[in-house]
C-alpha cells in the first residue's frame, strides 16, 4: 500500500540565518532585510531571521538587533531568532521577537566544540531562558544538531536523540528541529530514528533539519513524509554549511524542497518564482551561483524566455 503523504507541509526557511552564518561575506543590514522580507513574501510561513549570539564566534550575524528593528513583518508570519543564552533573550526580547530557538547536540565532543559546554550543561543553560521565554509567551524551538552522525564521533546512537529531546521537551520546548549536521543520513536511518522518536513525542512536535552534503537530503525528506513528520527546515538557493562541521555543505535547498513537494502533491504555500527572486538577491551580492539545483533551472528557463521574446523580464 502506498503511504498517505500529507496535504500540507510547514517549510521553516533557515536561509537568513543557518544559511548565511557560514557565508565569508558579511551583508549589509539592509540586504539581508529585504532577503527575510522577500521570503515571507513568497508564502514562508516561518522565517529564521537572524541569532544573537557572540559577534566574534559569527560575525554575520552580529548586526541580527538591526535586521529586527527594520522588519516589516507580515501578519501570519513567523520570524524565530537563535538564541544561546539569558543574554541573548534580553537583547531579542528588546527587539520583538517572538520566537526563539535554544540549540544544544546528540553528540558531547560535537556540542563542546559548538557552545563549550557539555549536553547537560548547555540544557542546563537553557532551563531559565526557556522558562522565561514561555512567561511572556514567546514560543521555544529546540535544535538537536548531529543526529545522524557526528563529525568527531562518528555514528551516533538513536537512543542518545532520543534522550536529549525528550530533555528538550521537559524544559518546556514547544518544537525540537533534528539536524543531519554534516548530511550523512540516508532514509533507512532516518526511518530508525524516527521509529524511536515518534513512538514518544507527536510527529506534530519534530521537524526535519537535513543538510545536504551528500545529496540525500530530499530522499530523507521523503522517508519522513511517509512517518507522518510535516516540519522541514530549508535553506534559500541552498546557502550554508557549519562553522564547526568542516566539509558540511548548505541545507536542503528551499527551491528543490518546494519543486520536489509540489511534484508529490503536496502544498507549501510558497511560490517558486518568488523564492527564486529572493534567493538571487544574495546570489548577486555574493557574486557566485548558489547550489540549489532547481534554482539553476528557474534561471536558465527565464534565460530561455528573455531569449525568444527578446524581452528583459
């Protein structure tokens, strides 16, 4: 029997900040704006504005209070911040955020690296900054990076996933994202985590956060489809990578994600043009082609049509 895929996906565009975090080029304030404006302008219902965390460990997002200020935000849509600590909540707070997202690891030697800190210590960290998020009801995402594999461990136990969201929840997060941080997760695996994960937490509460360093990501897209999860991270033209993943490429393409899904049946509420729109606004200011494969072909095919209208639209 084939397996019922939903209606309806939620697609949470990381591109303004898991994407751009890795990017050598710093951007102006007012290009990444009109970035994130641009991409709930394409029907995002979740876009991950920017993080406030420490401007010497990533430099592009230290100007994220600015980028805050001088959103306009669209009714419906949601804009989460990154957020590592107290500190960081006062200053998103002071900035109207309304989202926030904590993030700790499955892996310890991955998670020392990253925060400096032990899992348990980084959840311990967190414990005031989810409760007090939650006191003025600003809602708590939880990202749980090496789920599928560590880049310094190697494997990492399905248990051990298990036990940090389940950790997460118990703080009072609302939503925990699962991360294939270096992208080696292939469906088989992902249908082993997810039996296990979803056997204790409602596939309602789990996102999908697949990286695409191997070219698996939509495959694992798929599988989890087909186990009921409807959350999937995505990244404009496939921006990205991992500061601390050395070799780790962007996230899942937003443009391939959608392609894929419409193809399946399956809604997004983004519009493809549009989105292609956005991500060629940072692909100009970068000055190189941005992976996402479906990107490439919107542009070709707009090449195509310029050519035999001989028209600049």
């Amino acid at each position: 029997m084939t397996p019922v895929l939903p209606t309806r996906v939620t697609l949470v565009e990381v591109g303004p900040r898991d994407g751009l975090q890795n990017i050598a080029a710093v951007l102006d304030v007012e290009l990444k704006v009109r970035f994130v404006e641009a991409l709930a302008d394409a029907g995002f219902a979740v876009v991950e504005a920017g993080a406030f965390v420490r401007a010497d460990a990533v430099p592009q997002m230290a100007d994220s209070d600015q980028v805050y200020r001088r959103l306009q935000r669209r009714p419906g849509v949601r804009y989460p911040a990154l957020v590592p600590n107290e500190r960081g909540l006062d200053t998103a707070l002071a900035c109207g955020v309304d989202e926030i997202a904590v993030f700790t690891a499955a892996s310890e030697t991955f998670n020392q690296r990253n925060i400096h800190a032990s899992i348990a210590e980084s959840l311990q960290r967190f414990a005031p900054v989810v409760r007090r998020a939650r006191d003025v009801n600003v809602r708590v995402r939880g990202y749980v990076s090496t789920c599928f594999g560590c880049p310094y461990e190697g494997a990492v136990a399905p248990a051990r996933v298990l036990d940090v969201t389940r950790a997460l929840f118990a703080l009072g997060v609302q939503e925990v994202s699962l991360g294939d941080t270096i992208g080696v997760a292939v469906p088989t695996q992902v249908e082993q985590v997810l039996d296990l994960i979803l056997a204790a937490v409602p596939a309602a509460a789990i996102a999908l956060h697949f990286h695409d360093t191997r070219g698996t990501a939509a495959a694992n897209v798929v599988q989890a489809l087909h186990q009921g999860v409807h959350i999937f991270d995505a990244s404009a033209g496939g921006l990205g990578g991992c500061p601390y993943a050395p070799g780790a490429t962007g996230n899942v393409a937003s443009e391939d994600l959608v392609y894929l899904l419409h193809g399946m049946g399956v809604d997004t509420g983004v519009d493809l043009e549009r989105l292609a729109d956005a991500s060629l606004l940072v692909e100009a200011r970068l000055g190189t082609p941005l992976p996402s494969r479906v990107l490439r072909a919107v542009v070709a095919a707009r090449s195509r049509r310029r050519a035999i209208t001989g028209s600049a639209g």
